[in-house]
C-alpha cells in the first residue's frame, strides 16, 4: 500500500475551518461584559485576555492544578478547562470578585492571618476552590473520604485536603491553607 501525501489535512491551512467568533455576554464579578471570542477560546484565556483580569492565573493549562479555579453560578470550575461560550449570560465570580470593596472575603482574610500562601501564584484558585467547597460541604455533598453519608458535612483535616486535592501549592503551604479554611468553616459553622 502506498501512502499519498495530500496538502488539504496538513498544516498548510487548505481544508482546514477558519476560526469562528461569537458574541456573548458574561456576568463576571457582578459585571455584564459583552465580548467577542473565537469559539474556541476557554474562559481562562477570556478573563485573562479580553477582559484583562489576570488574578485568575494560567498554571498547567490542562486542569491539573487548579491555579485557574473560578466560580461559576457558585460552582468552582477549572477556567482552562471550559470553553467561555458555554457560559453564555452566567455568572463568573473570579479572585477580583470575591472582595467587598475595601473589606476582604473572610477567606483571603484567613489565607493571610495564616499565612496560606508562599509565592501567591496558586492563591487565587485557591480561595476560590475553597470558597465554592465550604458552599458544597454546606449543601451536604460528600466527598471521597465522608464517613457518614446521612450526618451533616465535618470539615475535618482530612475533608478539607481531600476537597481541596485538586488544587496544588508547589510552595507546599498545605498546612496554613487547611487552617485558613477551617477558621472560616468554624465561623459560618457559629452563625
């Protein structure tokens, strides 16, 4: 058998789909942000790019280490993962957000008093995985290492660690980010 070298399905462009762009518009941080973007553009590229928010940062691009971790309709996701046309009129909650002007979110208050970051370039997916966790363990979702699928969520050492595996610290500053996120669950847990 011989093979036949075509020039349509190599990198020459002939045969290939230009890039398509689409209007959308995204509520991010209580915003409304019309944009246009080529189809294939992940969220993570549009904050970062279009809308120029460079507190959400780009890690390993593949999902594995949650720098990139956002907030969608309170749901933590991974932004390089996510194509921003999927989330056509949601809303985006990113590290810019989570502050109420001058006063910060409770859990960048404990990231600091606790000092729950080294070099600061994980801290932003980190608080924004931690803040769409606490909503999760307060819906009562189980995790991998919940004993008692019947009692209410105890965010042990253990469940923080296991909830929070998806977010990595090359500083390795675990400890202080576990304690960071107990001080706030232990304060929602007294109202």
């Amino acid at each position: 058998m011989k093979f036949e070298h075509r020039t349509d399905d190599v990198g020459d462009g002939v045969g290939r789909l230009p890039p398509e762009p689409m209007q959308l518009q995204l509520q991010v941080n209580g915003q409304a942000h019309r944009l246009e973007v080529d189809t294939r553009t992940t969220l993570l590229d549009a904050l970062r790019e279009n809308l120029r928010m460079t507190g959400t940062k780009k890690g390993c691009d593949h999902g594995q280490c949650g720098a990139c971790t956002v907030l969608i309709e309170g749901r933590r996701i991974n932004a390089c993962l996510t194509l921003a046309v999927m989330h056509e009129g949601q809303s985006v909650t990113t590290i810019e957000g989570m502050a109420q002007g001058e006063t910060l979110h409770p859990l960048q208050k404990a990231f600091l008093e606790r000092d729950g970051f080294q070099c600061g370039y994980c801290t932003p997916g980190q608080i924004c995985s931690a803040a769409g966790m606490l909503a999760e363990a307060k819906a009562g979702m189980p995790s991998h290492v919940t004993r008692d699928l019947d009692a209410s969520v105890t965010l042990t050492d253990a469940e923080i660690r296991e909830r929070m595996s998806g977010n990595l610290c090359r500083c390795s500053a675990y400890p202080n980010i576990v304690a960071a996120i107990k001080d706030v669950a232990g304060a929602e847990a007294r109202r």
